[in-house]
C-alpha cells in the first residue's frame, strides 16, 4: 500500500468517541468504513480530482467502551494519506449497473495510487492534523 505516514502531535492524544465524532463531522470527516468495535479511523478528502481521490485517515483505537458508545474512550495513532483512483469511464461488465460515466460498483483502477507531490500532501495532511489537534486541548 502506498501510504505518507505523517508526522504530528496527535499520536497518543485520547478523546471521547462520539464528542470529537460531533467536532470532526462539521470539518468534513466521517468514520472510515473499516472500522470495528475496537478500532476506526476518522477520514476526510484532501482532494479530488476526476477520478483520483487523496484522503487523510486518522486512524484510532478504542481504549475503554466499544466504537459504537457514544462515551468509548479513544486513542489516536498515526495519521496517513493515501491515494485512491476509481475507473471513470464506460464498464463493459454485463452486471454494471450504469452503462457509462461513474460508476461507483466497478473496481478501482489503483486503490493506493502512487502519490505525487508527496512534499505538498504531508504539508496538507499535517495542517489538518494540526486543526483537529486545537479541539483536544
């Protein structure tokens, strides 16, 4: 997987899972779709462009409670951004559901592109690190 590991002040920070949920969702963020009861991460885009995607993740582990409690008391890891790159274009798969343009059930051309301008993308995703950072203080 091509991943930027970021380096914050985030890591080791803990918080209440449904009150930095109530605070991020506002800024954009949403829990990411791989989470489990004792682990998640909060993503949020960077950037799109056409059919490439650039998301930051900040990844969690839940300490005391389970995700899905309002009050699960959670401890932030190491956050990443990665690159994801969906097909636009015609599917010529009989099971598509749409004929052209997006389609949103086909298979991804690269789920972790390889990212460009890495310099730009670290400096992005640590300045919105480092917004989240203010409301846990």
């Amino acid at each position: 997987m091509n991943v930027l590991k970021l380096q914050t002040d985030i890591e080791g920070k803990k918080a209440y899972f449904g009150d930095i949920q109530d605070t991020l969702k506002p800024l954009g963020y949403d829990l990411g779709g791989n989470w489990g009861y004792d682990q998640g991460s909060f993503d949020s885009i960077l950037s799109r462009d056409g059919g490439e995607t650039i998301y930051l993740r900040i990844p969690f582990r839940v300490l005391n409670g389970a995700l899905d409690e309002y009050d699960a008391s959670i401890e932030f890891q190491t956050p990443i951004v990665i690159k994801h790159v969906i097909n636009i274009g015609l599917d010529n798969d009989q099971s598509s559901l749409l004929t052209s343009s997006f389609n949103q059930f086909q298979d991804p051309l690269d789920t972790d592109g390889q990212i460009k301008n890495k310099n730009k993308w670290e400096d992005a995703g640590e300045q919105a690190v480092k917004r989240i950072i203010d409301y846990l203080h």
